[in-house]
C-alpha cells in the first residue's frame, strides 16, 4: 500500500524534480504525512510553470526539507498542506529573449479536462514557507531577495478562513469558475549591489508585513486559465536613499529597460492576441458587426446582482497598494551640494505619500469602456480625453486611407488593372470614392476592432512635501500639500491621478496606431515658495544626472552592446485644478492650469506627410515641441495675517485669462530638419491675454514686492553658479 501510493507521489513529482527516487520520500499513510529531504527542482519546467517574463531564467532550485500532509477523511473541507523550510532560488538575465508559446504555465504540464474534484484539490493546496532566497544575477548588479514566513492559503471571496468548498464561485451559465488565493510573508529584505561599477553603493530595501491576493478565473470544460487579478498591499513603507544610490537605482533600472521592452513586444504579439480571443466584448463587437439588428435580441441578460458578477475578473491586471510611503533623500558629502551657505554641510528631503495606488491593465480592448476597472470611474476628464482622441485618429485615418486609395499612382494601377479585367462596356462614370469604399472599409473596421491598450493608473490620496532640513534648520516644515478645498471639488478624495495609454495591435500587425496618451489630474494643492529647498533640488538633479551619465560612459565601456535607447513620443495632458503658490504673506491662486501637448492649432503642427504603404506612426503628426498653458484665470491678492482667510484678503491682481504658447528646442536626437541660426534659446514663449489687467499696490506693498525680487535674484544667482559648476 506504500509503495502504491509513494509510486503515485513520484508520478506527478518527477516532472518538477531531479533525481527524485521512492527512497527519498518518507510516507505514513495513517496519519496522511509524508516528508521529502534535498530536493532539486527541474528550473527549465518551474520557468515555463511559474510564466517568468521572457527576459529572464531559472537556472537553480533547491528545497532541502518538505513535510506534507494529506487529510484523507476530510479532503474535500480540509486542504493539503505543504511546509517547506527553506528554498533557494537563482534566476539570471537572458542574453536573448526566450521564445514563448501559446501554451504556458500549468496547463503545458497537464492534460485539459473538466473541472472536477481533483482539481478543486490541487488548487486549494496550502503552502507554508519558513524562509526564500531568491539571488537575481545579470550583466549590471547582483541582486537578492531575503523572505521570511511565506503563506499561501484559498480564501472566501470576501477573503475570509473559510472550509474548502467555500473558497470558490461557479457560474454554470458562463461556464466559469472563480477561484480566491492569498498570499502573505512577514518581512522582505532586498539588496543590490553593482557589478560593472564598483563606486556605486549598495540598494537596500526592507519591507515589513504584506499580502498579495490573487482571483483565478478558469474554464469548467478544460481548466484554462481565462484571466487573474493580483493585489499587492503594504501597510508602510520606508525607502532611504543618497543619490548614489538613487544612481544605482536608477542604474538597475536602465539595465533590465532593453530586454523589458523586447519582452513586452513579444508578449503583445503572443499573448495579446489569444487574449483578444478570449475576451467576450470583442465576440460581440465581432457579432454586431455581422448582425446588427439581432444583436440585441440574441444576447441572454446577465444577473449583474449574482456573487459571481460582483467577483468577477473581465481581464487580467495588477495592482500595488500602499496606505504610507515615506521616501527620504539625501545628498552624499562632496562637489555635488550647492555653494550656498546654508547647503554647504548638506541637506535631507522627505516625501509622504498616503493611500497610493498602482493599477495595469496589459491587455484591454481600447473600443470597450472601463466599468469593471477595480476602484475606477469612467464618468472623468480623462477618459473623454480619450474617448475623444481615439474618434479623432479613426476619423483621420479613413480620411488618409481615402487619400491612399485615390491618389494618382495607385488610381493608375488599379485602373489599367480594371480596363484589362472587365467589358469595354463598363461603365467609368463612378467616382472613384465609391470604387474603393466598399473593399477598403471592411478591413478597415476589422483592424480597429484589434486595437488594445497597455494602461497603468496610479492615484495618490494625499501627499507632503516638505522643505529640505539642514544643519542650521532641522524641522521639517510643509513645502507642497493638498490644500483643504479639494473636497469641495468632485473627486477630491484623490489628490493625484495620472495615467498612461499605450496602443497596440496583437500580432505581428503593421497598422496605424493612435500615439500614445500620459494625463495628469491634480487637486487643489498648496506651494510655499522656499529658497533652500529649490537650490537644494537643483543641486540635487544635477549631480544624479552627472553622476547617471559617468555611470553610464562606464556601462557603455564594459559592454560590447551598443543599443541606443530612442525617446517615446506620447501626447501630454495636465490639469492642476485651484493650485495655490504661496509667497511669504502674499498668495497668488490658479484656480485651473493645463499644459498640454499635442493640441496646437493646425498651422503650428507642421504638414501633413502622406505615404503609400500605412505604419504605424502614420498619424503622429503634432508639434511634439509646442507647449500650451492655459491658466484659467489667474490672480494675486495679499493677506494682512500669516492664517489666510477672505477675510484678510486685499486686492492685489484681478483675475484674467492667460494662455502660454512654448517652444523647445528639438533633442539631439531628433531628425526634425532645422532652418535658420544655430544659436537659439532652448525655450521660446508667447503669452496672450484677452482683456486688461488691473494692478492695486500701495506704497508697503512695493516694498514688500522689492524684497521679494531681491530673494528671486538670489536663487537665479546660486542656480546659476550650481548649474556651472556641475
């Protein structure tokens, strides 16, 4: 009887480890318990298992203690449960991006079938993991990841202790099944070390408790995996850094973009389109398109009040959730600092965010709304602003496909064509619109239904940024924070939103492709003009970017790679709504900012280029070096008290309209054709204002004017003299 069963053990185990015998495994079949020592697991299975991006391997996995238990009278309640002692993984970068297949993870090791009670079992398994170490290797740094006490346990939906059976949600009408893990450790230790230049310091960084819940949506008749949900939260979270190793950081990051980037290429063209396949509002894109009339009447209404309805996972995404991040700079002794007195022994700068939120959606169909987005509203400025843009590329690309089709070279061809293959009595009397319209709008609409996103959202509940602390100030006072009227503004609860659109179309496809899109939405906030703390962040910016540059000279001679790394384009939407920059006693309000890109009229985005053959930057023909700021109004007033209310407020500046054109100059890298002289201005600036602007000074408020002029002077003077010493 042992042997039957250590037999049936070793059958399902053997494909994930090396060297495994019967010997090696100690089984009690009377109380359920078994335990394995030294096992070594296949890295090239656990890399396929695991779904590891392509730009990274498993090259080593070791577990030297397993115990398992099998609870036999009750194993439909009671799940297995395994507790591992330690596990030492070691992955590295691939020189290459590994190829990928359609079929990965699980289902490359299984044979698909229903959706029975085994697999009930095997997916609420419970692990228990007393330590990992997990030593990432690549070209740039070493790196490893210390975790202690790992659990990973099935949860009810609402993510509660519950029996087995209950850890799962069926609809039998879809077909599908919901399934709820969650995984929670104790404490992360992560420390990176550079392995080209050894100046740089060490990246640390400890983490304290956390858990990760992820919601699995399978098929009942095969067990594919249709989509999944994972959820990171921290409770708190402290970083501490130099800007050396912000350098490093920076360095890591810079190292890994190459092989990223290829990997997520492939991925869209793989992956991209079997999820496109799998999603149900492309289906019925698909069927209204062929039965627009029937549509409607063919599809069964879904219970939207059901469990399963409101657990349901629609796509695939990720997400991070922080209730307090603090972040802490500080400058390195040396060259670097400012020359003011002040900054000469150094300074430290803190960050707190509070409720910060990170969401990404790799694969959402771009012509389907965003209701089933986890915390989102599609009822925003941002989403019209997209909504908005993706009508005006659709209406421009029928415009140019029309100007294809008709031009004189390709009307030619097709008609010596069309004179060879029809009657000399057809008619030519048509328009040629009408010849090409029908042929090309079916594919035409065909592409568009393909087109996807790649969006990631992040949303801060609140932030502080406070001044810079030196020797001779070390309290911290307020420098950037949400101002108390934001609640009085819809959607007030969150101070931050930003979110970037990255289009794409699955597959290998060659098609046009609306430029990508980066918004900003900002609540009211408050700015307290500090000298220190601008000079401080001057100086600050100026050595990381020396120091990323040396960095980066020493990378470029130490590796035989010569990747060019080319600037994305994407438009650039900000609003900053009731945004208050306060100076010593007076304040200056904007009730609403707007820079944006990508909108300039007509005659200032250049001509439009027409090609014979569409690609995918077909369109992208903005100013991609004009600015315009709109302030909405604007306006100044002084305050007799240091509290500011309205009823210390005296007139200084009434309000006005104000738009800002801005020019900048084109980056070495960019091909544009330049004309004219070499020796221009980085920026050039046009301001409009539409009515006449009223100005109420006294004779103490010049004064205090002055004063102030004579602080703006001093920090161009000192910005000056840090950026040529830099």
């Amino acid at each position: 009887m042992v042997s039957i069963i250590k037999n049936q053990i070793l059958k399902h185990l053997e494909k994930f480890a090396k060297n495994l015998s019967v010997e090696n495994i100690n089984l009690s079949t009377f109380k359920g318990e078994g335990e394995l020592n030294s096992l070594e697991l296949n890295e090239i299975v656990l890399t396929d298992l695991l779904e590891l991006p392509t730009w990274m391997k498993m090259t080593s996995a070791t577990v030297n203690k397993v115990k398992f238990k099998i609870p036999f009278t009750k194993i439909k309640s009671v799940p297995i449960e395994f507790n591992l002692d330690n596990v030492q993984i070691e992955v590295e970068t691939c020189e290459s991006i590994r190829s990928m297949s359609m079929d990965s993870g699980l289902s490359a090791y299984s044979q698909p079938s229903a959706y029975n009670a085994i697999r009930k079992i095997v997916d609420g398994i419970t692990v228990n993991i007393n330590s990992v170490t997990l030593k990432f290797i690549s070209p740039a740094f070493v790196a490893s990841v210390h975790i202690l006490r790992v659990k990973v346990q099935s949860k009810s939906p609402t993510w509660k202790a519950v029996p087995l059976k209950e850890t799962l949600l069926k609809n039998k009408a879809k077909t599908q099944v919901l399934i709820f893990k969650e995984l929670t450790w104790d404490s992360v230790r992560i420390e990176a070390r550079s392995t080209m230049d050894k100046s740089l310091p060490p990246l640390r960084l400890l983490t304290n408790q956390a858990r990760c819940r992820i919601t699995i949506k399978k098929r009942l008749s095969d067990s594919y995996v249709l989509g999944s949900r994972l959820a990171l939260s921290l409770d708190d979270l402290l970083w501490v850094l130099t800007d050396s190793q912000l350098t490093a950081a920076l360095h890591f990051l810079d190292s890994l973009s190459g092989l990223v980037q290829q990997a997520n290429e492939l991925s869209r063209r793989i992956k991209a389109k079997r999820k496109l396949e799998e999603l149900p509002e492309y289906h019925a894109q698909l069927a209204q398109q062929q039965h627009s009339n029937s549509t409607a009447t063919s599809q069964q209404p879904e219970d939207t009040k059901s469990a399963f309805h409101k657990h349901d996972v629609m796509e695939t995404s990720y997400h991070f959730l922080c209730k307090k991040f603090d972040i802490h700079l500080s400058d390195d002794p040396g060259a670097g600092r400012s020359i003011h007195p002040d900054l000469t022994g150094g300074g430290a700068w803190q960050i707190t965010l509070v409720s910060l939120r990170f969401d990404f959606y790799p694969y959402h169909l771009a012509s389907t709304n965003r209701q089933h987005w986890w915390r989102y509203t599609d009822s925003t400025p941002h989403y019209q602003w997209l909504s908005e843009a993706q009508e005006s590329f659709k209406s421009k690309l029928a415009h140019v496909m029309d100007r294809l089709q008709n031009s004189p070279r390709r009307a030619a061809v097709n008609n010596s064509a069309t004179a060879n293959a029809t009657a000399p009595n057809t008619p030519t009397s048509e328009a040629p619109g009408k010849l090409f319209s029908s042929p090309v709008k079916e594919p035409f609409i065909r592409q568009l239904s393909k087109l996807m996103t790649t969006c990631a959202v992040i949303q801060i509940g609140d932030f502080t940024l406070f001044k810079v602390t030196t020797n001779k100030e070390q309290t911290a006072r307020e420098f950037i924070r949400g101002d108390v009227r934001r609640e009085n503004v819809p959607g007030g609860d969150v101070l931050l939103h930003a979110e970037f659109t990255y289009y794409y179309y699955p597959g290998d496809i060659k098609f046009p492709l609306p430029s990508p899109k980066f918004y900003v939405q900002l609540n009211p906030i408050q700015i307290i003009f500090d000298l220190i703390t601008l000079l401080w962040l001057n100086a600050f910016t100026l050595n990381l970017h020396k120091n990323l540059m040396s960095t980066q000279a020493v990378t470029q001679a130490t590796s035989s790679s010569e990747d060019t790394n080319k600037l994305m384009y994407f438009d650039v939407k900000i609003e900053a709504i009731m945004m208050k920059l306060i100076l010593g006693p007076p304040q200056r309000t904007i009730y609403r900012v707007v820079p944006t890109t990508g909108q300039a009229p007509g005659h200032c985005t250049g001509c439009v280029a027409y090609h014979t053959t569409p690609y995918q930057e077909l369109l992208w023909t903005k100013a991609k070096d004009i600015w315009c700021i709109k302030l909405e109004p604007v306006w100044a007033e002084f305050h007799t008290s240091s509290d500011p209310s309205p009823h210390t407020a005296v007139p200084f500046l009434d309000n006005f309209p104000l738009t800002i054109w801005a020019h900048t100059r084109p980056s070495p890298g960019d091909s544009t054709p330049r004309t004219g002289q070499t020796r221009l201005a980085d920026i050039h600036a046009v301001a409009y204002v539409s009515n006449l602007i009223s100005v109420q000074l006294n004779h103490y408020q010049v004064l205090f004017l002055l004063r102030l002029a004579e602080d703006i002077s001093e920090l161009v003077t000192f910005l000056s003299m840090d950026a040529q010493k830099n």
